[in-house]
C-alpha cells in the first residue's frame, strides 16, 4: 500500500508543471444534455436547490469566521451556477468554473437577470469553462483563494487525485476546502441510484455511477497527500416529502467534508 501512496503523492505534485485532465466525457455530455434544467428549482436539479439552505451557510460560516472582508471564493464544478448566485449574494467574490459549455452558458445566462443586474452581484460573480487544471494553472489562481468549493463534482471525475490535487492548489494556506459527494456503500446503491434515479426521479436516471462514489476515508486519504488536513465529516439526509436536506451523523450515503489547506 505504501507505494501506491507513494505514487499518488508524486502524482498530485507534478500538477504545478503538468496539466493533465480530470475530465470524464461523457460526464460532461451527460450533463450538457440536462444543461437547459438548471434554472428550474422543481426540475433534475430540485435537490440541488434545496442543498443550499444548509450548504450556503456551511460554507459561509467556515469561511467567514467572523472576518467581514472580502474574500475570494472558487466554485468548481458550478454547472449553470446554482451555488455560485447564493454564495455571491452572502457577500464573497466567486468564479465558477464547469468543463461542460452548456451548463457554463446557461450561468451565464443567468447573469442577466434584471434581479442580480439591480443588486450588481454580477460585478463579483463570473463563470469559465475550463477544467480546474487549467484554471490552476494560472499564475494569478494559484494559492489565490479564501475558499475552494466543489460540491457534487467529486464523484463524477476521471482522476480523482488529481482533481484533489487541484483543488489544493486554488486555495490559500490555511483556507477551508468544502466537498460535498456520496459515500461508496450499499445503503447508498439503494438509496441514491435505485430510489432517487428509478423509482422517486429526485434526479434523472444515469446520473450517477455507483462506483465512482467515494468513501469518506479514500477522500481523506487524497487530501492528506495533498497537502491538507480533513477537520470535518458530517453526513446529509435529502427529505423527499418537503424537498429539504438535514444534517445527520451517518455518512452512508451523502457527506459533507470540510478540510484545511496546511
């Protein structure tokens, strides 16, 4: 085990010279299918919605701590921005970036609304399509950020490690990093394919690969080689009959994570 390790390490360190890809294509053919949903609170991604009311202020609790300055965030995997909007109305300047053009398109969409052009949220709030190793690779990203997001994305990438790798990347010493994904378990096999793809439709069929979820240890792991340092695992509950999540100790199916950047 301890090569493997080894190995893993090396390879989230050759991210500061190589740009490799986490991409996975028909992750992001997938999801530009569904891209004209994303606006649609009762549509595929209702779930998604709902996840803001505990999300948003998760996220704005751990990065603010009582700091009123601004800060930079960076929403990875924003798909048509449903996270990134809410979380540049809390106040923080946010780049939303999504490897998939529909979902990016369809944020940007979202920008000229005469609600968010009114509060000018806009002027702090802009999205890109590129892959997250790219947009690390930037000079001016690169340990730029006050907080790294990537909620619902882990569990749909090609390379996970390096996608972790990444994220550390983006974020600044000491700044918390939030991943929100689903634990490999078979109390999730049921729960997140077989009920909410097949039998409720909480999302569309398809949408999920039950072996590329991820336990919480495994994310730990991958974080740690990293460069950080895991803080936090609390699980998350999705209640159908009132569309609302809450926070649980049991992490079998959905979790939060939040770790630490060293």
């Amino acid at each position: 085990m301890q090569p493997l390790r080894t190995l893993q390490k090396l390879s989230s360190r050759l991210h500061s010279t190589i740009a490799t890809s986490s991409i996975d294509a028909k992750e992001v053919a997938k999801f530009g299918d569904l891209s004209g949903e994303w606006a649609d609170e009762l549509g595929s991604f209702h779930a998604l919605h709902s996840l803001n009311r505990i999300r948003v202020p998760w996220i704005v609790d751990n990065v603010k701590k009582g700091d009123t300055t601004s800060k930079r965030l960076v929403d990875v995997g924003s798909g048509g921005g449903l996270l990134s909007i809410p979380l540049a109305r809390s106040g923080f300047d946010v780049t939303g970036i999504d490897a998939t053009k529909q979902a990016v398109d369809a944020a940007r969409l979202s920008l000229q609304s005469a609600p968010l052009q009114r509060s000018r949220i806009t002027e702090r709030l802009r999205f890109e399509h590129m892959s997250v190793e790219n947009f690390c690779q930037k000079p001016e990203n690169k340990s730029a950020f006050d907080g790294v997001v990537a909620s619902e994305i882990v569990e749909h990438v090609a390379d996970l490690p390096g996608f972790i790798g990444s994220l550390a990347e983006l974020a600044r010493p000491g700044a918390p990093i939030f991943i929100t994904t689903i634990n490999r378990t078979w109390a999730s096999k049921v729960a997140a394919i077989w009920l909410a793809e097949n039998i409720l439709k909480i999302v569309p069929p398809g949408v999920h690969d039950w072996e590329k979820f991820i336990t919480p240890a495994e994310l730990t792991a991958h974080l740690e080689d990293a460069g950080c340092r895991v803080t936090a695992i609390h699980g998350l509950m999705f209640h159908p009959i009132g569309n609302h999540w809450t926070w649980i100790e049991s992490t079998q199916c959905n979790y939060a994570l939040l770790a630490v950047k060293k």
